[in-house]
C-alpha cells in the first residue's frame, strides 16, 4: 500500500511546489517502506547504502535513492538538484539521471570523479575533474569535451554560447582558463 501511494504522490510535484533533496547516513520511517532507486558500486548481497538520497515535496516522501560507494571510485564531492523532471546526481565517477516518476535513471560514467552540476532551463553540464558532458533534456548525453584538466573543472559562466572556466592543470592550485562552446564542446580560443 505505501509503494503506491508513494507512486502516485510523484505526479504532484510541481514548479509551485516546494521540493527538497536531503543527503543521510540512516533513515527512518516512512522512508524505509519506500522501493529505492540503486546507484553506485552496489555490491551482490546489497548491505547498508553509504548514503540515502530523499526527494520529498511539502515533506511528503516522494523519492528514496540508496547510494553505494564503489573501491575503485573516488567520492570527493557530490550533489543532487532537480531539473526537466529528473533528480540529477553527482556521485563517484557517475552522474545519474533519475526520474521522479518511475525512479528508472540513466547514468553518464564520467572516467574521473563527478566534480560539481551546472544548470539552466536550456542545459545540464556536468563537470568531473578532466572534462565537462552537456546532458540533452531527455537525459541523453549531447557532447564530452576535451581534456580541460586533470584535477578538476570548474565552470565560472555561460554567455553568447561560451562557457569559460578554468580547469587545474598543475595540482595544488595551477589552474588554467578555457574557452568551449556550449552547443557542441569544442575549444573556443
């Protein structure tokens, strides 16, 4: 009874609404009656996740997401945000693309940890510590950059179709500006 009640709070969710993404160690009730979406290293005999990710609207549950660590995955940031639909999120060496209806995801393995999650109502970017992916609407990936660094990427703005940022080249602190343009990736300079 819970899992379809849970089901069908889901096509609630509205621009008007007031939803919340929360990252736990643990959970309790009502969250523990939820069917969750699995993302990760998820090992064979399931266990504990490393972390639980709940969506929930006017604090009604309406998605749970447990989170496995993989060993050969480095886990130094993470973030979830909500956007065409999607709960996205940035974890380990992937970014997720969950739906918040069906809780079904496409994942974008990144090739190096995910760094961080930029967005507007025209795109998705997502950053990992070499290169930045451009996310289409429907969840599918519409380009992969270059190399842009080799210990992380940040994107500092989006103007006239350029995105500019600075990518770290020399570790600790030897970043380097780039230039890409936003609808194919390629080197702008």
């Amino acid at each position: 009874m819970a899992k379809t009640r849970f089901r069908e709070q889901r096509w609630f969710l509205t621009p008007m609404s007031d939803p919340m993404i929360t990252w736990h160690d643990s959970i309790d009730s009502p969250w523990l009656e939820m069917p969750p979406t699995l993302i990760g290293g998820i090992p064979a005999g399931l266990g504990t996740p490393n972390k639980y990710i709940l969506l929930a609207e006017d604090d009604y549950p309406m998605l749970r997401v447990d989170a496995y660590q993989s060993s050969d995955a480095s886990y130094p940031f993470h973030d979830a945000l909500i956007w065409h639909g999607f709960l996205t999120v940035g974890w380990g060496d992937c970014a997720y693309l969950i739906d918040i209806d069906s809780g079904a995801f496409t994942k974008h393995a990144l090739g190096h940890y995910f760094g961080h999650i930029y967005t507007n109502d025209e795109y998705l970017l997502i950053a990992s510590g070499e290169r930045l992916r451009r996310i289409r609407c429907d969840g599918s990936l519409q380009w992969t950059s270059d190399v842009l660094g080799i210990d992380g990427v940040v994107v500092r703005d989006v103007s006239q179709g350029i995105i500019t940022g600075d990518g770290e080249w020399d570790p600790p602190g030897g970043w380097q500006p780039f230039c890409v343009y936003l609808d194919s990736g390629l080197n702008a300079k």
